[in-house]
C-alpha cells in the first residue's frame, strides 16, 4: 500500500453534460465520445504511477450514480461521489476525506486532460516530500491539478476562488502565499474545452506516444471536421508537423 493517492474528477459522459462548448462546434455525439475517451485514457496512465486512486463522481442525476460509472468504468474502482456547493468546495471536501483516510499525499486533477504524461505525476508525489503544495496551470487560467502533503494541507486556497474565470490560477496563487506555502509548479497544459483546445491536442501530438491512444484515435475520425476550424497556435506550443 503506498501513502499516496489521486482523486481523479470526472462527470458522467451524457449528452449536455460534458464538453459543452466543444459541442456546439462538432456536435453532441463527438464531443460525449471524446470526453469518454479522455476518462478512459487517462486511467489507463494512471496505472503507471504508484498511487492510490479515488474516482470522483459529480452527481449525474440518477437514484444509483455509483451504479452508473461503474457500469462505464467498471468495479474495480473506489468510487467517491464529489460534495459541496461548488468546485472548490467538492476539491476541499474530496482532500480532507483522502487525508483523514490516511493518505499522506493526495493530487486532485481533473479529466481534461488526456495527453498528460502520468511520470509528471509520481514527479509531483516526489517532490512533495520536499514541498508544501504542487500546483499545475492551465493555459485558460485555470488549474488542472493540485495537490498537497497531509501536514501542509491549507483548506483556505479553495474558498472565495472566482471559479469559471481566467483568474482561477492567479487567485489560488495569491492564497497559497498568503499560507506561505512552498509550492511545485508543474508544467502548463492545456485543458480541452473548446475547438482551439482540441486542435492543439490534436496537432501538437501527431509524432507523440499519445497518438497511440483511443482519444486520438477519434480525433483522426473526425480530422475532417477539425481542420474545418483550424487555428494558428501559441509560440509556446511545441508543433510537430507530418
């Protein structure tokens, strides 16, 4: 047993549930489709690195939720349904828990993220032994991932945080100072919820490991459509071209 574990954030993969900006661009099936792909990919990483893992379920509506990702995911999971008014909250809530299970290392991330190298995450349980907190931005502004030690865990730096904006980052920032905290920054990626974030998904990793994936896998089905909205990306996105 390690002293590790991951709450991996997740919604249930139904129409007008997930990927809701995505879409209103490529259509209510692809984006669902995606969004499965993305939960089951990234689970798939997740059995590389040496951790405990909790899945976190946003309530779906239904009298036996559990029963539903289970019959997505499968039972071999511990399954935990996500509690609070918002985010942050349901982010707090899900931490103390794993702390007070016992758990002396706990990362929070989200599924937005398929092409996320899971040796970035057992660098981050790592450097947690040395550091306080451990923090990845988005490039929306956002974070993807967020993780604490059980002894400098600082519930505040959830609370009061403009959710939903580009200053998501900026905020949780200034309170993990204000904690005076000694924080890890992961790398910046990007979070997948719009046409821009898939294309750059898509484009940075055709010579990658990840184009091996089912993700990219129907990202090449419909590389028609999305080239159809194709856009210039940031310099400081690493572009490998065919």
């Amino acid at each position: 047993m390690t002293d590790t574990c991951i709450l991996f954030f997740i919604k249930y993969p139904s129409h007008g549930n997930v990927k809701t900006r995505l879409a209103k661009v490529v259509g209510e099936d692809v984006a669902t489709s995606l969004y499965r792909h993305f939960v089951q990919d990234m689970l798939k990483g997740f059995e590389k690195v040496e951790s405990q893992l909790r899945i976190c379920y946003a309530p779906c509506g239904t009298e036996e939720p559990e029963k539903e990702f289970k019959s997505w995911l499968g039972s071999q999971y511990v399954y935990r349904e996500q509690e609070g008014d918002d985010i942050g909250a349901r982010m707090k809530h899900a931490m103390q828990s794993a702390f007070d299970e016992g758990f002396q290392r706990v990362i929070v991330i989200g599924s937005d993220i398929p092409d996320f190298p899971p040796e970035l995450i057992n660098k981050a349980f790592l450097d947690l032994d040395m550091q306080d907190a451990a923090v990845g931005p988005s490039y929306d502004g956002g974070y993807y991932l967020i993780g604490f030690r059980k002894d400098t865990f600082a519930p505040e730096v959830f609370d009061d945080i403009p959710w939903s904006t580009r200053d998501v980052y900026r905020a949780t920032l200034a309170k993990m100072q204000e904690a005076d905290l000694e924080l890890i920054r992961l790398p910046d990626w990007n979070d997948v919820d719009t046409i821009w974030d898939l294309n750059l998904l898509f484009r940075t990793n055709r010579n990658s490991s990840f184009r091996k994936s089912s993700t990219y896998a129907i990202l090449r089905e419909h590389s028609k459509l999305i080239r159809q909205y194709d856009v210039d990306l940031p310099t400081h996105c690493r572009l490998d071209e065919d």
